[in-house]
C-alpha cells in the first residue's frame, strides 16, 4: 500500500487545526493561503526587491490578481533552504529541539561554506527560524555573497523596537536584506527529551521506541511534538507568508532545521508520510529549488564553492551571474 501525502498540504485554504500536548498547545485558525488575501491585508515582514530593498515599513500583501498577473509573467525566483551549521548540542550528541544553542567551530565554518555554494544565487529576503543556531547561519552564509548586501534582522515586537530599528538612509536600505525571523520555522519541540543525551536515552527506554519518537510521523516524545505538529506550523507558515514572495519574484533563503525543512521539503516534493520520515538532511549544505508558473523545480545542491552545473542553465539565474560578474569588472 502507497503511503498518502497529508492532508493538510492540499487542504490549507479550508483546514482549521487545534495541536495540544500536556505542555504545549497551538492553535491555528483558519488557514488562509496568501493567494487568496484581499490586497488590504497587511504583512508584518517586509518585502524586498532586487533593485530596492525596504527594512521598515510593512506593505500590502500582494493580491490574487497580482499574484495572477506575476504567474503570466513567468516570473522566475529562487528558494535556498539551508539546516544550520552543527550546534554544540549535536556535537555533545543532545537532543536540542527549542532549546536555543549557538553554533560550534565546524558549524561555523559550515555556515561559511554554504555561504560559497550560494555566493552568486540572488536573495531579496531572508527568514530563520527564531533560534541563534539558524541565525548564526543565515549572517555567516551573507558574509560570503557576491551581492554584498548586510542582512538585517527585522524586530516587529512592538513599536518601540520598529522606531528604534528604522533605517534613516535610502541608499543604505537598497544595500540591506530583511531578515524575518519565525518561531513556527523552529525545530520540533522534543519535549521531556531535550537536553538529554542520545545513546543514554536509547539505554534507557530501548532503541524502538527512541526510533518511533524521533523517526515517526505522528508520534511525539513526551509531551512534546510529532513531525506532523511540526509540518503543520511550518508549512503553514511557509504558505502563508514565504510563497506569496516567491508568486512575485522575490528570491528568499530559509535558515531552518533538520525537521521544519524537512516538513517544508514534503510540501514541495509531495512526499508521503512514509518518504518524509526517511529524508535526512546534512547540516549546512544548501538545496535550491526554482520557483516558476507557480510549480517548485528542484535543483539539487551545489557540490563545490560554485554553482557548476547545478543552476547555472536557468535563464534568471545565468543574467543574474552575469551582472555580478559585470559589476566585479
């Protein structure tokens, strides 16, 4: 028997979902996808363009009708997710989930090299999830990019933290990236497990049932949560706020983790439940996926410090390169 894809990825417009454990509870109203917005609604992140770059202002979100009228102009974007660079909770062998640790030296320098890979993929936008571990990533990834822009992380908390974030100078927004960061991109909260050591947790309650709580689909750890919790707030998330940016062109990186990505991966590829527990991703190495009338095409993952042979044949993607290069000149 074929596994079946979650229903909740086909049915986002429609579906209303509460999530609850003993010590943690979501509740999701009704999930309306962006395409479907009215044009006054308002998004609290900013979007960027290529050629002029907004760090504090909110602006509309755009309206069926230009996300219609972007899809006829074959709008071309592209979407680089990246798992952070190795914490010093993996290297301990913890179970981290939402606990907030920084990177280690190697993690570091992964976040560097990812910075490499992707140094002449163009970015309008970024979103992390609201870890350091992701964030770490995300600045360090920048710091190797040919565009040379700085990326700023936006704070929409309260006005306060809007007035005193404000960039003051024009030509210093048009070199600025947002960063938008997301508590529902965070890893899965693993609940009475965290901070424990893996193989002690293994000797303690048996490899099988270790193995059903990390690798299953819908099957927490103590009052934690289940790839499926985790699926539905990040792809929920990822429909909501991320898509409508790549609908009107906007190139937009993901720092995420191993299982918010892999969740945003099974709504992308349409894996199954079954598909998704067996994909593994390796901490930071990047994957792209071109974002074209509407579908998801994915790349692959850049294997050496350029883009050889990966994206280099898309025709956004080569113009792009081009122009840097024009402009190193």
């Amino acid at each position: 028997m074929i596994a079946s894809r979650p229903s909740f990825c086909p049915d986002l417009r429609r579906s209303s979902v509460r999530l609850s454990s003993e010590v943690f509870k979501v509740k999701i109203g009704r999930l309306e996808r962006s395409l479907c917005r009215s044009s006054g609604n308002k998004l609290s992140a900013v979007i960027a363009s290529a050629s002029q770059t907004s760090v504090s202002d909110p602006i509309s979100t755009p309206s069926r009708n230009d996300l219609s009228d972007s899809l006829k102009k074959s709008n071309e974007a592209s979407l680089i997710l990246i798992r952070h660079g190795e914490s010093l909770w993996n290297e301990k062998n913890l179970f981290t989930g939402s606990v907030d640790v920084p990177l280690t030296k190697k993690g570091v320098e992964e976040a560097i090299q990812a910075g490499k890979r992707i140094s002449n993929i163009p970015v309008d936008m970024i979103y992390t999830s609201s870890l350091i571990r992701a964030q770490m990533t995300a600045m360090l990834a920048m710091t190797e990019h040919r565009q040379q822009k700085v990326p700023i992380i936006l704070h929409d908390e309260n006005e306060r933290a809007r007035t005193w974030g404000r960039i003051f100078s024009e030509e210093t927004k048009k070199q600025s990236i947002p960063v938008v960061t997301a508590w529902q991109l965070n890893e899965r909260m693993y609940g009475e497990l965290q901070g424990l050591n893996k193989q002690e947790t293994v000797e303690r309650y048996g490899k099988e049932q270790v193995h059903e709580w990390r690798r299953s689909y819908d099957i927490p750890p103590p009052n934690g949560e289940s790839l499926a919790m985790c699926a539905q707030r990040a792809v929920t998330y990822f429909c909501d706020e991320i898509e409508p940016q790549l609908f009107i062109g906007k190139n937009v990186m993901i720092a995420a983790h191993g299982n918010s990505l892999r969740s945003i991966i099974m709504y992308l590829d349409k894996l199954t439940t079954q598909e998704v527990i067996s994909l593994e991703l390796s901490t930071g190495v990047p994957l792209l996926y071109i974002f074209k009338e509407g579908r998801f095409v994915r790349r692959g993952s850049p294997v050496g410090p350029t883009e050889a042979g990966v994206y280099a044949y898309t025709g956004k993607l080569a113009q792009y390169r081009q122009k840097l290069d024009e402009m190193s000149h």
